[in-house]
C-alpha cells in the first residue's frame, strides 16, 4: 500500500521528519488560475508561491509524482496559456485538469460550469500541450471517445483501487464528491482493513441508469464518473459530437 497527500502546501514543511520516515509516492496540489485569481479563489493572499514553494519542498525529499491541479471554469479558462509557463518553470512533474463538480461553493451554482464550446478547446489545448509537457484529465470528465487525450477505456479507481481518507477520519471512495454522507467508515472507529474489505458496494455493485445501459458507448464508458451521476453531470457525449 502506498499513500499519497493532497494539500495547499502551507504547513507541509512543518512535518519534515515524518514525510522524511515514510516517503509520499505522490504530492498533489492545486493552482487555480494565475496569482490574483488563484488567490481569490484560495481566500489567501501568497497562496499562489506558497503551493509553488511547496513543490520545490517535496522535490528536496525526492518525491517524484508532483502534481499540480487545475480546476477549470468561465473564471478562469483564458489565463491557461499564462498558466502554463508558470507551471512549466515550476517543480510540478504533472499537470492535471479538471472540470468544476457539484461539492462546496460549486453546489448549485451553474456560473462554475464550462459551456462545451468552452470543454472543446480544454480538450485541444491539452491535445498541443502534451507534445510539451505530462498532462492528464481528472476522472470526472469521464469517457473522451474519439478525442485523442486517452488510450484506453474509461476507468475510475474510486472504491476499487483507491480511496481518500479525510481530515476527520472519514474513508470516502470518491476524493472528489467529499460529502460525508457517502462515508464507508471512519478509520477512528475501525481499522482501514475491514473498512476496505466490507464497504464501498455503491462502486464495486454499481446501478446505472437506463440511459447509460442503452448507450452505445457503455463499455467504454461505465456510466462515467459516478461524483457526477450523483447531480446527472456525468455524459458529455455533446461535446464528443
């Protein structure tokens, strides 16, 4: 079993004993736009060369999986060809996109959602970008089709080959959909083990919708995204068209 650690960087340098005696295989971060959006968005002014330094600190460890997160919405979708000098000269080793999902200030509000015109030229800056650097799409986007940003079938390892332990305790199968209603245990009351081998039916014996069985692109999509099944943001087979 290896662990990996998400967070915005502020306090990691502060732990440095305990990432040196057990080694991370992967830091992950987020950059959400360029300094005066990504701080805005954060709450925090410095955030940006904070999450910046945080990088160069786990790269001085020897960590060798750095990725960098970028949510894509109307906000900030134009700063992207900026954005990606800054992360090119960074210590970032990867370079991950994704599309908003329906938890936190993104709950309910629509003005957080790219148009498909606009996922349209996500998708073709990404296709350029890979020929510069290792970039990759978050799961949520689900099945790409004949976009050529993925080379295989569309597969989530959400409850199946790995799962996100929060602050609190709480084992959720989705990282994304951090709802603690959907919580398969809580590792203060009982041990990982049994919560891995008993919970998590909801992604190991999944229902589909009708619609998603009598699609053509069922076996290479498996429903997409099971965060955004939960709001019916999961097809965008529109976007394929």
């Amino acid at each position: 079993m290896e662990y990996g650690i998400a967070s915005n960087g502020y306090l990691v340098s502060s732990f440095e004993k305990e990432f040196s005696d057990m080694k991370p295989y992967k830091y992950f971060t987020s950059i959400d736009g360029l300094e005066q959006t990504n701080d805005e968005i954060r709450g925090k002014k410095g955030g940006f060369k904070k999450t910046f330094q945080a990088l160069e600190y786990f790269k001085s460890l020897g960590v060798k999986n750095r990725t960098v997160n970028t949510i894509v919405f109307p906000g900030n979708i134009e700063e992207l060809p900026e954005l990606k000098k800054e992360i090119l000269d960074s210590a970032a080793t990867f370079w991950r996109f994704a599309l908003v999902t329906p938890v936190g200030r993104a709950k309910g509000n629509d003005s957080f959602y790219l148009s498909n015109e606009q996922i349209r030229y996500l998708f073709k800056f990404i296709g350029k970008l890979r020929r510069e650097f290792n970039v990759g799409i978050s799961e949520e986007v689900g099945y790409l089709g004949c976009w050529d940003l993925m080379s295989s079938p569309f597969f989530c390892g959400a409850g199946l080959t790995n799962c996100a332990i929060m602050p609190d305790g709480e084992v959720l199968g989705c990282q994304m959909a951090y709802d603690t209603r959907f919580s398969e245990g809580n590792v203060k009351q009982k041990s990982f083990r049994e919560i891995w081998q008993t919970g998590f039916s909801r992604f190991r014996q999944p229902q589909y919708e009708k619609e998603c069985l009598e699609c053509k692109y069922m076996k290479s999509c498996r429903g997409g995204c099971w965060g955004l099944r939960l709001v019916d943001r999961r097809c965008i087979t529109d976007v394929l068209r």
